[in-house]
C-alpha cells in the first residue's frame, strides 16, 4: 500500500462506514458554477429573515443568546436586562460608535478604555446575515477591531433592517454604500471556541465566550 492508498483508506475510516453519493457532489460542484443561486439552502429561500436569523444565532452550533427591543433607544435597557440576569456590574465598555454613544447609559459606568480582561463590550454590527447567523463589523474609527475580542461577554447590537438573507446579500449591500473597502472585515458567527485540546469544545478561546445579540425593529 502506498501513501496515497493509506490516506485514502485513512479517510474511509474516518467516515465510519457511510458512502458518498457521487452524483450528488458532481450536481453541487456545477452549480457553484452556475451561480450561487443555485447552491443556496433552500429553507432560507422563503422564512422571514428576521425569524431566520434568530433561529440561526440560537442553535447549538453558535449558542448566541437574543433579545428584542423596538428602537435604539431601548438598548441601554436590554444591556441592564442582560447583566442583571448575568449577576453582573454596570459596567460596559462602549464600542465609540456615534449611534451608540448618543443613548442614554446613565447609570453605566463607561470606562475610558478597553482592558484585556474586561467583562462586559456593547457594540454595533453594521450587518447580520440570516443563513449563518453572523454578525459584519468593519474596522474604522467607530469599530475598533479589539472591541469584538477582548472582552468576556459581547453585547451587539444590530438593526432589523440591516439584516441579510445570504453572505452574497451582505457583500452587494456593502459595495452599494459607496465606501472603500475596509481594512479589516470580522464575520463573527458566534462566541469564540475550539476544538484543538483534544476534541472537545473550549468557548472564549479566543474571543468572548458569550455573545447576546439585540434587534432593534427600528432606528
């Protein structure tokens, strides 16, 4: 047996028995050719996006938490909604997002900066996407990047409206702005974790290791 015959039959073993359908994955691989409409999950053709992307951020796979509140406004009550449920302080690091900082977080303890083992970040995606449950920040001088990795817990906000359908809906909605390319995109799907120490999952290995996500039906 040669390398590639013990790589293979390594493969084999892996799946535990199961067969792959041939077919089916030559039909696949055409249809990335075809376009991407044709490959898109057809239970995210026709549900609400909003009610999709709930569904999506709350499965196991990503095991974000949610809330709801009608308008921005509300979102100062929805981070004290959280922390209390928590058992946590008032005490938030504010991503410097103009929409943001224009509410009213009397009460809060806003810190001047952002430390390594802060506990608590509230900040703004500018985009949700429906079928994988994710969050869109790009970098800038409202969206440090930090602001989505150091902190325990990650509070985001996001806007109905700016809620996607699909990953190519996000990528048209940002070249429809106008503005350049950002330096840095995060796709965030979900609180950190890894599977690298022996198979088993850590979350906040890298990132927070908890992410509640708010909806504001409306600006």
């Amino acid at each position: 047996m040669n390398s590639r015959d013990t790589i293979l039959a390594a493969v084999r073993g892996g799946l535990g028995g199961q067969t792959v359908d041939a077919e089916r994955v030559r039909r696949e691989a055409a249809s990335l050719l075809d376009g991407s409409e044709a490959a898109r999950p057809a239970y995210a053709a026709t549900a609400p996006v909003v009610d999709l992307f709930a569904a999506r951020v709350t499965s196991p796979k990503v095991s974000a938490s949610i809330d709801y509140v009608a308008q921005l406004q509300d979102m100062p009550a929805a981070v004290a909604r959280y922390l209390d449920a928590k058992g946590l302080p008032q005490r938030i690091a504010l991503q410097p997002a103009v929409a943001l900082r224009a509410l009213d977080w009397s009460g809060f303890e806003l810190p001047d900066t952002l430390t390594a083992n802060e506990p608590v970040g509230v900040g703004m995606a500018l985009w949700g996407i429906a079928e994988t449950g994710s969050l869109v920040f790009h970098s800038g001088p409202e969206t440090p990047i930090l602001a989505n990795f150091l902190p325990l817990h990650h509070i985001v906000l996001v806007r109905a409206a700016t809620i996607v359908r699909y990953l190519e809906d996000y990528a048209a909605a940002a070249q429809s702005t106008g503005r350049p390319p950002p330096r840095n995109v995060n796709i965030i799907t979900g609180a950190s974790g890894t599977t690298d120490i022996e198979g088993s999952l850590v979350l906040g290995a890298h990132g927070p290791k908890y992410l509640h996500i708010v909806i504001a039906a409306t600006t």
